[in-house]
C-alpha cells in the first residue's frame, strides 16, 4: 500500500490516466486515482477516497481484503503482496453494499502467486489467518 499527499491509502499498481478495457472506459478528467479490484471473482474498478474516522459500531462498513506476506512489528504497515488486487465483499447494488471499508489482512505464504485469491469465500477457505486492522478507508466503485 502507497500514500499520496492528502493520506489517501491505494495500491501502488492504481493509476490516474484513462482507463480503456474491455468492459469498462473511464476517461478520468480529474486524474482520479483508479485501479482493479475483485469482488466475488469479478474484477471491478475502485476509486480510494482516503482514511476516514467514524465510529465502526454505528457505522455501517463493509471489507476490503489486503493479502499480505507478514507486519512490520505489532503496530507496522503491512508488507503487501505486489501485484496483489484487494478483494472486497460487497460491490455497488448488493444489500449489504457501504462504501466505507474496514481493512482485513490475510497473511499468505511467500511462495503465494498473486491473484489466485478472488473473492472472500477464497480467502474463509484458504486457512489463511486473517487480521481485521482498525483503519477504515471511503472508496467510489464500478458495479
């Protein structure tokens, strides 16, 4: 995970040009950071919108999965799978769906290829310990 000047958390693949995909254009006037995502094994594009402070008991949060190879220290940064998507659970039109996320790592082996995980019933699965972290982050996804 990267930040830029305004504490915005995003993957360090996510870009701020144009994006031109099969399924998906988006001409990104702003130069918005945007980058690639799964839910569910279907890959969505996501717009980190930066750390947020809310009370996580009355707020309504969803999860965004962070595959990562171990912490630095008790309190560190996660050391991130390169080339790793997130993995959240929910995507716009679910009944659950909030765009608010509570991070989750799920600490992976080193021999571990990326993207092989997609989706949360991967992850529950998998036996990989997951950790839920305390920093919550807003993001604009595409359904």
């Amino acid at each position: 995970m990267a930040s830029d000047s305004i504490g915005a958390l995003h993957y360090s693949r996510d870009v701020t040009e144009e994006i031109r995909d099969t399924d998906f254009i988006f001409t990104n006037p702003h130069n918005q950071r945007v980058g690639p995502r799964w839910v569910r094994g279907e890959r969505v594009f996501a717009m980190p919108q930066g750390v947020i402070h809310i009370d996580p008991i009355k707020q309504k949060w969803a999860k965004e999965f962070v595959l990562i190879y171990g912490m630095d220290g008790p309190d560190g940064n996660p050391e991130r799978v390169p080339d790793q998507w997130g993995i959240y659970d929910t995507k716009p039109g679910d009944a659950d769906y909030s765009p608010i996320w509570r991070y989750h790592a799920v600490t992976v082996p080193r021999d571990y290829e990326p993207n092989t995980i997609r989706a949360e019933d991967d992850i529950l699965s998998s036996g990989y310990p997951v950790r839920h972290l305390q920093q919550l982050t807003g993001s604009i996804r595409s359904a």
